[in-house]
C-alpha cells in the first residue's frame, strides 16, 4: 500500500483520502480508526512492504531483537517502526513489560514457573517462551493483582 502524506498549515482540520481498489479488511480498519481518534486499541505493523492494522487483542507478544521490535500474533510475526518504549505508551493494561526487552499481552498467558535465580519463567498460548526478569516481576505480580 503506498502512502502519501500532506503537511499544510492551511487546513484547520485535518482529513484523509483513501484511493483503493478493492475494500479490504485492512483498509476498512484504517478507515475506522481515521474517524474514531480516540480508539488506541490498533497498532501499525509491517510484514516486508505490507502495512496491517492489528487489533491490540490479536498481540501475544512485543520483542526487542536485533535492535528492532517484533510483534508476535498466533501465528504471524510483524514488525514496528517505534522503539518499545513507545509502542509500550500506546498499549492497554492488557499488557505490561516482564523485562528490558519484552512485553506480553497478559490475555495470552499460558503458564507462569520459577526459573533461574529469583526470576519467573512464562509460556504464551501460541507457544512463545520468555523469563520474566526480577527487575520487572514485582510490575507482573501487580498486574495480575498476585
């Protein structure tokens, strides 16, 4: 999808026009989210050239690797342009970090196990593996009011 962005200082409000084909799924999710400003529950990400929206619910998992963040779904693995700090402002409290490098979706918890000095081991429901590091563990018990 090619996108194409016009600043101006003569617009008092801004808008959008989208010029299509074909009315997809994705183009019908950017179409509502442009009109409901207030719904933060969507995400950018890129699959090679491809741009998706996806539904914050549809996340298991946001990881820094290779200095870049991977989103993981069910079965997919997406890209995003921001640092995890900023895609951590946008998230709901579905969501909270369990270490420098990780967020996960709490929705989409497996289990939880002790692991290796003082931290905590978790297993997503699509089979994603991660520790939990102590710095974050007591942000982990908190959210899921332990």
């Amino acid at each position: 999808m090619k996108v194409n962005l016009f600043v101006s200082r003569d617009i008092t409000e801004p808008y959008a026009d989208i010029h299509t084909n074909e009315l997809t799924d994705n183009v019908s999710k950017a179409i509502s989210i442009l009109e409901n400003e207030e719904s933060n529950d969507m995400i950018a990400v890129k699959n090679g050239s491809d741009i998706a929206l996806l539904e914050l619910s549809e996340i298991y998992m946001f990881r820094v690797e290779n200095k870049q963040v991977k989103v993981f779904t069910q079965n997919q693995e997406y890209m995003v342009k921001k640092a995890l700090y900023q895609v951590e402002e946008q998230l709901t409290r579905d969501f909270v970090r369990i270490s420098k490098t990780t967020i996960i979706n709490l929705r989409k918890i497996q289990r939880v196990a002790p692991s290796l000095k003082g931290m905590m081991f978790i297993e997503l429901k699509n089979g994603l593996k991660d520790n939990i590091s102590r710095k974050y563990l007591p942000d982990f018990k908190n959210a899921l009011d332990l």
